[in-house]
C-alpha cells in the first residue's frame, strides 16, 4: 500500500508521468500525496496525470508546478480537482 509517493528530480518525463497516471486509474486505491517536481513532465504528461486525479478521490496533494514544462492554466487544473477530492 503506498500512501505517499516522491519521484521529485526523477526526469520520468511524459512516458513517465502517463505510466503512473495509468498505474493510479488502472490499479491504485491508496494514494494519496504525490510529488513530481523537477520532472520534464511536459503538458502530454501533465494531462494524462490531470485525468488519474480525476478518477481519484483519495488523492487530496500533487506537487507538480515547479521543474516541469506546464502552464499555469495547467497547475490551476490540478488545484481544482484537488479541491473536488477533498
């Protein structure tokens, strides 16, 4: 069971970021605080992640703003499904 995750400074990029969003949608049911900053996690990424928050109630923290190439639009995202969760 992994509550917490920190993969910060991991440079899993896009390819990265969709496995783990598949992994939560797919497979995870426990957790719930993720850290990704300063991950070249690019908007393709950055979305597929957006949709695993979506789908997850338990997630209520992603750190995800800063070391990656999103917009803000895109972090504010992010913030209002977090919101949504809690």
């Amino acid at each position: 069971m992994v509550r917490e995750l920190n993969l910060r400074r991991n440079k899993i990029s896009n390819k990265g970021a969709e496995r783990l969003a598949k992994f939560i949608i797919d497979e995870d049911n426990t957790m719930c605080s993720i850290n990704l900053n300063r991950n070249r996690i690019q908007v393709q990424g950055a979305d597929k992640l957006l949709d695993a928050v979506h789908s997850s109630i338990r997630i209520n923290n992603i750190e995800i703003g800063f070391g990656n190439l999103i917009p803000q639009a895109m972090c504010v995202s992010f913030e209002q499904e977090l919101q949504a969760n809690t």
